[in-house]
C-alpha cells in the first residue's frame, strides 16, 4: 500500500528533494557506485545543549518531516537539474535509481510532538537504506530545528508571563521569510500562545487571530467631518442612532466634567477620536483601539472612553486598548484606574476590567521585569524577539549513523559533548513518587525495558562516578511508530495540531519547578543503562587510535 496517499503534503511547497546539501547527492552516488546504497543504516537526530540558557526544550516539526517522508519522491526535472551539477562522470545508472526512490523501505520512530526533551536523546530515529536517509538528514534537521527553537521560546515567555495573560503573537513582518512568519505563528502556538496576527496562519492551522489598527490609522484622519455615515444601529436592533460622533462627543464632555477625573485631561486631539469612533463604526461589536498615537494620558484613554461609553450607551461593549510605547507598567496601572473611576462614575458595569494589551519589543525580560514592577495588562503582543529567537539564533540538530546493517557505529571526538551514542535504542522516561519526571534512559534495543518498582542503575554516558540507582514508580516508553513505510507495522497516527498544543502545555505543567526555572535550573538528568555503558567504552576503545610515543 502506498501509505503516502493518506498523509498530506508538507506545509511549505519549496520542499523537495533537493531541499538539502549538495554533498548528500555526492555522498548517495558513491554509494552507490559502491553498491553499497541499500545498506541498512539507522541515523539519530537529537541536539547536544538546551537553548536560552534553560534545561529544557519542547520538540517540534515531526509532522512536517513525515509529510516529506510520505511525499518523497524526485520529479523528472529535479532529476535532470542534478545531472548539471554533479561531475559529468556520474553514470545514468544512478539517476535512473533516483527516479525510483521514495520513503516505503525507511522506517521513522520518534519521540511524540509537543514533548519535553533534553539533549542526547535522539528525538527521532530514521532506519532505511543508507543512501536515501542521508537524502533526508538535512531536511530532517532544518524542519525540527527552527520548530523546536521557536517553540520553546514561546514556552518560556509563557511560563514567565504566568497562564492568566493572554499572549499573541505579532511577529509575522520581522520573521525570516514568508516561511519563517508561518512556521512561527503554528509553533508559537503549540508553545503556548492564545492567537496570531498572521491570517495565513489562522486559515492554514486553525489558529485565532487577533489585530487592531496602526498608527497609521489613528493619524490618516485629520478631523471629525471626514465622518460622513454617523449612524449606528443598536445592539439590540430596537433603534438607531443616527449621529454616533454627537454621541461620543457628549461622553467626552462628560469625561472632562466628572469630579473624579477632574485634572486628568483637558483637550484630546481630535483627529483620534475621529479615527476611533470610525473604527468603532466599523466593529462595534470588538472595538479595541491603539491609545499611544499622540499621549496616552492625555488624548488616547480618554479619547477610547468616550467611544466605549457611547458603544455601551447602544448596548455594545468595547474590547480594550493597546499600548504600545512607554512606560508599560506605569501606564497599564493608570489606564486601569481610570477605568475603574470611570465605572463608578457612570455605574457602566465591568468598565474597570477592560483588556488592556501590552506590545513593543517585549522579551522574556521584559515580562520578568513588569512581573516584578506590577502591572495592569492582560495580553502581550510579543513579535521580534519571539520569531526570530533573537536570544539564540539556532537549536543545533545534528543526525548522526548510530547502526549499519546491524553494526553499532559511533563517531569520536576530543570534545566529550560530541561523541555520538552507539547502536539502535529504545528510550524511557522514568517517574518518581511526586509523580515528576526523573530521569530519561537509553538501552540497547535488544534490553529488557525498565520495569515499575524494580531497582535500575543509571549511568552517565561518558562520566564513571556519575550514576544513581533509581526505582521508577512510572515508565514510558517514548519512542512511537509514525512512518512504518512497507514494514506492516502499526503506524503511529499524526495528532492535531490542538492536541500537540495540549501535548506541550500538559508536559511543561508536569515538570519539577527546579527544572523550568529561568535563573539557575537544575539540569534533568539523561542517562544510560549499565549495559548500554559498558558497550559504548568497550567500542569506543576499540574504535580509537592507539598513539605512540618516540
């Protein structure tokens, strides 16, 4: 059966075949003219070292990297573009054996999507012949990468912002691409974050979408005469208002006069409440106005009040504002109090808890430090610094071979932190009796799983004296089925993206503070088994060159 008929195509269409380096194709011909392209080979994509300085990372992009599996396939002119620009010494034989690839003879385990992980362990494992999974190692790691990065920085400005806040996702116009915006929005999402700005996004994923208006709206309007249709009918449809600006300008007059507000403001300018009641016109029903065009104390709250009042006055409710420059901590704090004074001035029920938004340049930092101040906000429009995860530019993937046809491989370094784990594994996450994650654990394939209650050694991979015993009260196995190609296993089916989302936020609720926290976390232990140890030193003896001393 061709199981590429029931999964769809990856998100981006530029993926392709060719979406990878050119030494794969150098590397799949002499392989090939090695006769060697069929070889059965197993490959691990993990990363060595938790981004943002954290000791956690939320994986993510394992449905794009099985859509592409499910899609693989080279078209005649993708074939005929590699015949340019490999050496003309390359024989037809291999181009024809191009034509005929596709993913049916690779098999694809991974760790669930929406997971916590941590360095080491590999977060998938491709097993096929070893010409075609190196033809998927770079779009493996390119699509896990960028989505697993971004992902867990939206994970951490959640966790710093708290559940209550309502966090959306602005940063479409700074992201690296067309691409890059759309990857954003949908693992931004399963991060955390409530909503986007980016419509593509929404219509793809299904996410909710939010937005106001610029500056540029606010200050395309230079007075109230430019309103020319002033009615607005009731929300309730019994009647009519047949000039919203007089009845907006009647509250504003009202504002000033009040004995409570007396002092906070004299003239608005005129040109914004113009813009507002325009807006308010248009959406009645999720009037939300951006207050910082020209001064936020003097013109912009003020000036979206009356325009509320005027909306509850015809049985409307207005949504709330944004601010988007100065002193946030500050001016969420006054704006709420003018709220709340406005309430019991005018008995308009739940006046006072207006939304208000926060947005401009906000960083984990930003939200620690107003966290800190205290402030009034409920949702941040966070973009620049979540979509390009301008703290740390990469998460540093690699895809390493680990197996050929049955021969556990490793690659050496004099750098400890890059010498690969051997042979094909299975992987556990053992549970301690708070119910909290211990430890994760790799044993060789053939290993008899960790057991509940039985007493386990775990062990350092590359450190002697560092190792614990540890008695599971819980053992999940991590590794899942998601591409069993021709095998006839059972395949793994692909979540939604809700259900990754939910995925995330269950996992990052269930870890131990210690490990989550932004200032010294204590790093989560990754170990392996006694056995899995041993054959590890054992082949890394014997792979090792022995010096020699003159």
């Amino acid at each position: 059966m061709d199981q590429s008929l029931d999964v769809e195509r990856p998100t981006n269409p530029m993926l392709s075949p060719l979406l990878t380096d050119l030494y794969q194709f150098t590397m799949a011909y002499a392989y090939w003219k090695a006769g060697k392209h069929l070889d059965r080979a197993v490959f691990d994509l993990f990363f060595r070292k938790n981004p943002f300085g954290g000791e956690y990372t939320v994986f993510a992009g394992l449905e794009e990297c099985i859509r592409f599996a499910a899609n693989f396939k080279f078209r005649e002119e993708e074939v005929d573009f590699l015949r340019t620009v490999l050496p003309t010494t390359c024989e037809e034989g291999f181009f024809d054996y191009l034509r005929g690839v596709d993913c049916l003879d690779i098999e694809i385990y991974a760790i669930p999507e929406g997971s916590v992980v941590f360095p080491k362990i590999p977060l998938i494992r491709v097993e096929g012949p070893v010409a075609l999974v190196q033809l998927l190692e770079t779009p493996f790691v390119n699509l896990v990468n960028y989505a697993s990065l971004v992902t867990t920085n939206a994970a951490r400005h959640r966790r710093i912002a708290g559940n209550s806040k309502l966090l959306l996702e602005f940063g479409l116009r700074r992201a690296q691409g067309p691409d890059g915006g759309i990857s954003a929005s949908k693992y931004c999402y399963i991060g955390g974050f409530d909503a986007t700005s980016n419509v593509d996004a929404g219509r793809r994923f299904g996410i909710p979408l939010r937005g106001t208006h610029s500056h540029a709206f606010v200050s395309s309007f230079m007075g109230l005469d430019e309103i020319v249709d002033r009615a607005l009918p009731r929300y309730d449809g019994t009647g009519n208002c047949e000039d919203f600006v007089s009845l907006t300008q009647h509250w504003l007059s009202k504002l000033k006069a009040a004995d409570s507000l007396r002092g906070s403001f004299s003239d608005t300018n005129t040109s914004e409440i113009a813009a507002f009641i325009s807006y308010a016109l248009a959406f009645p029903t999720n009037f939300q106005a951006l207050v910082d065009t020209y001064d936020v104390m003097r013109s912009g709250v003020p000036n979206f009040c009356a325009v509320a009042l005027a909306l509850h006055d015809l049985g409307y409710k207005a949504h709330g504002i944004r601010l988007d420059s100065g002193d946030l901590a500050y001016l969420s704090t006054w704006a709420r109090k003018f709220f709340c004074l406005i309430e019991k001035e005018f008995s308009v029920p739940d006046f006072g808890k207006m939304i208000i938004t926060a947005s401009n340049n906000i960083n984990e930092e930003t939200l620690d430090a107003l966290t800190k101040q205290g402030h009034q906000v409920d949702a941040f429009g966070i973009g620049t610094h979540l979509v390009t995860c301008f703290a740390q530019p990469a998460l540093g993937c690699v895809f390493k071979l680990v197996e050929i046809n049955g021969q556990p491989r490793m690659k050496l370094s004099e750098d400890v932190s890059k010498v690969s784990i051997p042979c094909k594994k299975q992987c556990y996450r053992l549970y301690g009796r708070e119910g909290y994650p211990l430890v994760d654990i790799m044993t060789g394939e053939k290993e008899l799983p960790p057991k509940e209650g039985e007493r386990l050694l775990c062990r350092h991979p590359f450190s002697e004296s560092k190792r614990a015993y540890v008695v599971p009260q819980e053992v999940e196995e991590l590794y899942k089925c998601y591409w069993p190609g021709a095998s006839g296993k059972e395949r793994e089916p692909l979540p939604t993206l809700a259900s990754i989302r939910q995925r995330c936020i269950k996992q990052l609720a269930g870890m131990r503070p210690d490990h989550m926290r932004g200032l010294n976390p204590t790093p989560y232990k990754v170990s392996v088994s006694a056995e899995l140890y041993q054959f590890i030193h054992f082949l890394w003896l014997n792979e090792a060159p022995v010096g020699e001393l003159q």
